[in-house]
C-alpha cells in the first residue's frame, strides 16, 4: 500500500506527496508535529495538517526571507527571529560575520527537539554560539523590547493557532518599539492566490503599514506552499529595499545561495496587477 500526505490548501484544493514513513508524530501543548521521509522531497515537516518545510525546498523561503534585509543594511548585528523553531532562517543568518547575536523565540520546544533529531541539516545552526533560544510566545516577548534590534524576522505559521497573535496590530506596534531608529521587519506574508489566505495578507500588510514609513511587498515561488506564489512583507524605519540595496557589499561576502542573488532581489519587488490591487 503506498503512503501519501494530502494536505488540504483550500476547501477545493489538495496537494499530496508520495511518503516513504512517518519517522516522527507528537502533540506538543500548542498543535500536532509529524515528519515523513519522501522519495520527491526528503524529510517534510507538518504542523497541525500544514507543510511547514521540505528538505527540497527549503532553502527558496529561508533564503529570501533572510537576505533580503542583509544586502539592504550590511550592518546588522543584533536579530530578534520569532518563530523559525526548524532553526532554517538561523541558518541563514549565521553566514554573516557582521552579525553578533540572534534572539530566537520559539513558542513550541517539541518543534525544536523534533528538527534537532530528524532534520539536522536545516536545524544544526540552532546550537551556534550567536544563538539564544528563548520557548516563550512572540507575542509576549517582544512586548518587553524597545530599540533594541537591528532586523526583526516573524517566520510563523498561518493566522491560526500558536501564529494568530504573530498577525495583529499589537504585535506590528510592539515590533516597531523594538527596532532601533534604523530597523527593519521581515515577515511570512501569505500567498496572494488563494482567497483564504489573500484575505490575511491584505490584513497584515494594512496593519503594518499603521506603523512602518516604509513598506514593501516581495514574492518568492515555493513548490510545496499552497499556490507556489508567496509574499513577504519588508518594513522599515529608514532602509528602502529597492533604493538602498548595496548589491556590490553582499556580492562581496562571497556567501552560496541557490536561489536568492541581488538581480532576483530587485526582481522580486516587482509585483504583478493582480497582487497590487489585492494590496490596495
């Protein structure tokens, strides 16, 4: 009998990968955590019925999500990463030498044991010596910051669940207290194709604007997320993404990525009508 996962994206889409095992299943206090091996795309890790992450995919999301705001201030040294308990965006950021500490805060351990064990080449970068874990809610954490971080990253799961109050307009103000005078905000900022979730993009994009001089919407395609078209939210107090990006410092770093490069930086900003008028 063969295995598959069928996650269902929409009440009249489904998306389904071919598994080879679980190699993992628990019910943390916040949701349900499972990890299957596949033929097509490694080990794939689920939270509560979504596809957080692929072996095969992975590096698209972490990549764009990380250095897009580094090639735009090369000068950052102090992040705040909340979410990201698969340790991927960490990954990312531990590349640079110019960065001195990463707060990650992550609301679930089991999420974060359960990557150390099973998906180590994502998660390793968790144990680097820039790394603080703190197992508290976002939410609450960043209430306690002011001026504190150079770049905030909101790596979350949808607007449900353990990530709903990772979407609201408390949480944008309190990440605006916590950003020093030159800060920038990165977030996961849903799919635009699909209502359900066009529908939470077009809210946290009006929510940070409240906030933020500075915003901007960019896109990435990540075969195993609903669509295959998803956006990130960039806000800033002073760096434009587009106008600021210092495309010959972040060449020089010499760092291996295998999608992001400073030409599909530019790219990426450049949104199509469907996505501008969703975005009002």
């Amino acid at each position: 009998m063969e295995l598959w996962y069928t996650e269902e994206q929409t009440n009249n889409v489904r998306f389904s990968i071919r598994c080879d095992k679980q190699i993992y299943a628990a019910e943390s206090d916040y949701q349900r955590i499972e990890i299957f091996s596949t033929p097509e795309f490694g080990k794939i890790l689920i939270l509560d019925d979504r596809i957080m992450l692929t072996e095969k995919d992975e590096f698209i999301y972490h990549e764009m999500i990380t250095h897009i705001p580094l090639s735009v201030n090369p000068n950052i040294k102090n992040v705040l990463v909340i979410g990201a308990g698969d340790g991927g965006v960490t990954a990312e950021l531990t590349k640079y030498d110019n960065i001195e500490h990463i707060d990650l805060v992550e609301i679930d351990k089991m999420v974060v044991d359960a990557c150390l064990e099973y998906l180590p080449d994502v998660s390793g970068k968790l144990l680097d010596k820039k790394v603080t874990i703190h197992i508290d809610d976002g939410l609450r954490y960043v209430r306690s910051c002011e001026n504190q971080y150079d770049l905030i990253i909101v790596d979350s799961t949808d607007p449900v669940g353990p990530g709903e109050g990772l979407f609201t307009k408390e949480f944008y103000g309190n990440c605006y207290k916590a950003l020093n005078e030159s800060g920038i905000l990165v977030n996961q900022h849903e799919s635009p194709y699909y209502s359900v979730y066009a529908r939470a993009m077009r809210l946290a994009h009006k929510k940070i604007a409240d906030f933020f001089p500075i915003v901007r919407v960019y896109q990435a395609h990540i075969p195993t997320y609903p669509s295959g078209h998803w956006l990130f939210g960039f806000a800033s107090k002073k760096f434009d993404p587009i106008k600021d990006l210092d495309a010959d410092a972040w060449n020089k770093r010499g760092l291996k990525t295998r999608y992001y490069n400073t030409e599909l930086h530019k790219g990426s900003f450049a949104l199509p009508n469907y996505v501008l008028e969703a975005l009002g």
